[in-house]
C-alpha cells in the first residue's frame, strides 16, 4: 500500500522541522546527510516527507558531491514532489 500516492498519512509541520539530519545506508555505510532549509527549503521539505513516511521507492542518484559542504541529486518517491 504504501507504493501508492497519498496512502501514507503526511507528517506534521512539527514532525518535519525537526528532522535536522538524515541517513543513507548503502553498502559501503552510513551517509549522514545535514539538512539545509536555509539553502532550499521546499527540497527540505521533501527530503524530510519522504525519510518520515519511508516512501523511497528507488535508488537515490547523486550528481554533484562537494566533500564536507553539498551533494545534490534525485530520489524517488509517492509524496508529491517539491515545485
């Protein structure tokens, strides 16, 4: 069920602000990723809805990747995407 959009109840502004950081466990470990809104607050906004409702349903692709300062790529997932 959860494959289908709007099957998973959207979390609450409250419970969106305050995820801060989120994880990426992939073969190689953890990627500890430390959010922005500051910078884009609507791919925040986004990121934080999908680690909440666990709604990825594909492999994460990244593009760009600055060490220590920004990584910037694409999921996908059945949350509405940002605008």
């Amino acid at each position: 069920e959860k494959d289908k959009p709007g099957s998973v109840p959207l979390p609450s502004a409250e419970q969106l602000e305050a995820v801060r950081v989120v994880a990426l466990r992939t073969a190689k470990g953890e990627l500890r990723i430390k959010l922005r809104p500051d910078w884009h607050a609507p791919s925040v906004t986004y990121v934080r809805t999908v680690a909440l409702t666990d709604t990825c349903t594909a492999k994460c692709v990244f593009y760009r990747a600055e060490p220590g300062f920004l990584l910037q790529g694409g999921m996908r997932a059945v949350v509405p995407p940002n605008s």
